[in-house]
C-alpha cells in the first residue's frame, strides 16, 4: 500500500490575483486516452496529458499489462504543469483488444478510483488474473458497484471486507455481453462495464437514468469503435458492438475544469482579480459549477471557444464578483460531483445561504466530502450544517474567520479547497497534509503564488511570505 510522508501547507489572505494561470489536462480524459491507446494496435500520441499521479498510476498499470507507454523523450524532469503542457507529448504503443498481459506484480493504483474501476472494467473480460491495491483512501472505496455488473459479464472478484482494495480479478476467458440499468449515477461503473465490453462479443449495454460526463463514449467513437446512444423513457441506453479494432491516433486532452475551479473561485473572491485561463475542457455533463456560479453571480466570460479532440473547449475570463447564495438542485450533482467542495467555500464568502442537494455520493469519494466540508468549515468559523443529503453554507457575505487547521484525509479537492478558502480569511487557514494534491493538480501552490505576485511586492511576496506556503 501506497504510503507517503505528510506535508503540513497554510494559506493566508490574498491580494487579487492577476494574469493567466494555465491548469493540468483532463483528469478522467488522461486515464481513458492511456486505457484506449494501450488497447489500439499502432502508436497513440497524446498531448497536454495530466501528469498527476493518480495518471501516472494508470501509466504505470498499461505498462504492467503489456503496453507501452512512453513519457515525452526530450524531458527527464519533473511533470509541470504550466503553459508547456500542450508541448509535452506522451506515447503509447498499443497491444491491441484482448491481448492485455498478466501483470506479475500487485498494481498499485494509488489514490486513483478512476484507474481502478476502469480497469477493473478491462481485467474482467481478460483471461488473466490480477491484483490491485492503493493508498489509505482507495482502500476505504466501495467496489461493489463495479463487481456486481462485471461478474455478471463472467469476472471473479475477491475483496477485502467483500467490497474493498486489495482486489483479485480473475477475468474470464468467455465473456458475455449484458445491459445494465446504473443503479448510482457513475461515470467510472458505465466506463468500467463499457470497457469490459471492448472484450466482449456482442452488444453491452449500460442504462443511465442520470446522465454523466460521457468521454469514455466519446473517445471510443473517436478510435473507430461502434457506440450508439438511444434516448429511452429510463434515460440514455448507450450501446457497444464488442471486440472492435481501436484505431491508433493523436488525443489532445483539454485543461480539466475540475482543477480550473480552484483558481477560478479564488479569483471570484479576491477583490480586484482579472484572471485568464486558457484551454479549459466545457464538456456539457462537467459545468454544473459553471452554471451555479453564474446564478450566484460569477462574471465569467468565455472567449475562443473551439472543438479538440470532439470536447468543446474555451478560454475563460474571471473577474471578482460579489457571489449571492442560490439553491443548487439534486440533479445537477452528476454535472459538478466534483466540484461540491469549492462551491461550499464560494458560499462561505457569499451573502445569503446556498443549499446544494441530494450529495450522497460525496461520502463516497477520495474522503467523505460532505462530513470533511462541514467540519472544516465550521473549524474556520463559517456556519454550516449537513441536512440529509444536503449541504446547507451560510455565507459571511466577506470575509472568513479562517485561523484553523483542516485534516485533508488524503483528498486533493478538500486539501486545494481548504487553502483556497485561506486567500479570503481574517487568519490564514492550514492542511495538515498537501501530498495529495499531486494527484490531480501538480504545482497548484505555485500556480496561485504567481497569480498573486503581481499584487504583492517587488520580491514577489507580502512579508516575505508567499500566499501559500509550508
Ligand atoms: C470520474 C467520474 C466521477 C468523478 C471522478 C472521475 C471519471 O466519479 O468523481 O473524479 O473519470 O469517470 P463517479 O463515477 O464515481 O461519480
């Protein structure tokens, strides 16, 4: 199991933040672009890859099972995240549908529930048995929900606690096509059983009541393989016709809005902020946020909109705005799963109470979101309740009290939110552990400093300190 020495980090109130602040690529789009190309017969280049860890975890896994899977020949340093990204090419050299190796050692997939479902999904339908296991967060995860459906497409699973990492997977040499009505709104079960499907004769199908972000569909289609989407009275049906040839090719992978929220909300609440972020991934299921800051009030404006990679993509303009709290409806969850926790510490800063609905799915993340929000908020002096599912912030309409140290729990989003939430507090707000960050958001720290600089003095810092720091 994957373990890690914590790195205490504190953030303290902010000037505005200036300039172009330039995000990591697509998360979930990363994973499935290594998945896919590993699975395609020819060479994959992939740019603007999200060199985070829970993506170099899926790297790692595609290797271990036969692929190969090289990181930009010229660079030997460590994975950036700046305005070089797009320059950075990845390669992957594909074994083709069904011909995955058994790896010889545990696959470690690290904090990444991604990687482990998905490929999950792609182990079942191998005739392989496999082993996978992950960090103090990824052995808390419920796997049952791609168990389930995938051993009924003919894998064995064993797990810890019946439902839990460490995992065996023994895939089965005949596997059968199913249709499957999603009983959670996941993209990471669709992709799993759509993934399994790859290896399969016949037509899988997954049934979701709930549509959810739709970029394994997406790049399949974009590889030549066959997907339909039928609309039916139990929502979308989306179908694959198994054992395609997957067709090799350059992926462009767009910056991840989940990560863009961070600065993004940063600016909104730092008076004085004019703020650009290019190339960020507008996939309609993904901006919930987006949507909800507006009704909250948010001037953000989108400039050069344009298609890559079939995803739409646009550079946003962020000013600072004075947010208002709004109720947020139970079925925008699946458009904005991710983004819950930086939306509670917009609405900690706003005037008025935001409500956000029907989270139940926010307990079983990297941490429990929902209880990790209420807790830390209330730790920084913001008044705060869990109502059932619901969210319930009362904003302090300016400044947080802040002055308190949040356990992060292993949880990327709870730790940049947190620190977040320090650029707008009376007293600046500590995390007890920033590790985590890497896995989604290598060089957040640094990004946001340099956003702020420009606001705070000729050495770059106010007191000689950056914004945030250890
Ligand atoms: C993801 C799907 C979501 C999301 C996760 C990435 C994906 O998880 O929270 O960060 O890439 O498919 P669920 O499918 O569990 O909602």
């Amino acid at each position: 199991m994957t373990t890690t020495t914590p790195t205490p980090m504190r953030a303290r109130q902010a000037g505005p933040l200036t300039g172009t602040i330039s995000i990591p690529g697509d998360k979930s789009i990363s994973h499935r672009a290594l998945m896919l190309g590993a699975l395609a017969v020819g060479r994959t280049t992939v740019t603007g890859l999200l060199e985070g860890h829970d993506v170099l975890a899926t790297a790692a896994a595609m290797r271990a099972l036969g692929a190969r899977v090289e990181p930009p020949q010229s660079e030997t340093g460590e994975p950036k995240s700046d305005g070089d990204r797009l320059k950075r090419t990845w390669t992957v050299d594909g074994v083709g549908v069904g011909t995955l190796l058994e790896p010889e050692a545990v696959l470690d997939m690290g904090n990444s529930g991604t990687s482990t479902r998905l490929l999950a999904g792609l182990l079942a339908t191998h005739p392989i048995t496999s082993f996978m296991t992950g960090d103090a967060s990824l052995v808390r995860r419920p796997m049952a929900r791609i168990t389930k459906p995938l051993t009924d497409m003919g894998a064995t699973f064993l797990c810890r606690s019946g439902t839990r990492l460490p995992m065996a997977i023994v895939g089965t040499d005949r596997p059968a096509p199913i249709s499957y009505r999603l009983p959670v709104a996941s993209a990471q079960v669709k992709s799993a059983i759509l993934l399994a499907g790859l290896n399969t004769p016949g037509i899988t199908t997954v049934i979701e009541p709930v549509a959810t972000r739709d970029h394994t569909e997406h790049m399949l289609q974009h590889m030549g393989a066959t997907v339909t989407v039928d609309s039916t009275p139990d929502g979308n049906a989306i179908s694959l016709v198994g054992q395609p040839d997957l067709i090799a090719g350059p992926i462009a992978v767009p910056g991840d809005i989940s990560s863009a929220a961070f600065p993004i909300v940063a600016a909104l609440c730092r008076p004085g902020s004019n703020v650009r972020i290019p190339d960020v991934g507008l996939n309609e299921r993904r901006i919930g946020l987006l949507t909800t800051l507006a009704e909250m009030g948010a001037d953000i404006t989108y400039e050069n909109r344009r298609l890559q990679a079939g995803e739409p993509v646009a550079d946003l303009v962020v000013r600072a705005s004075a947010l208002t709290g709004v109720d947020v409806p139970p079925d925008r969850a699946a458009t904005m799963i991710d983004e819950y926790p930086i939306l509670a510490v917009a609405a900690a800063s706003a005037t008025g109470t935001t409500r956000m609905r029907g989270l139940a799915e926010l307990r079983v993340k990297e941490s429990d979101r929902l209880s990790a929000m209420a807790t830390g908020l209330g730790a920084c002096g913001v008044t705060v309740r869990v109502e059932g599912d619901d969210l319930v912030v009362v904003g302090t309409g300016g400044k947080v009290p802040g002055g308190a140290t949040v356990t992060t729990d292993l949880d990327h989003r709870i730790a940049m939110s947190f620190l977040v939430l320090g650029l707008s507090a009376a007293a600046p707000v500590a995390i007890d552990d920033a590790t985590a960050i890497d896995t989604s958001f290598p060089g957040f720290a640094e990004l946001i400093n340099r956003a702020c600089r420009q606001a705070e003095g000729e050495d770059g810092t106010l007191d000689g300190r950056e914004v945030i720091g250890p």
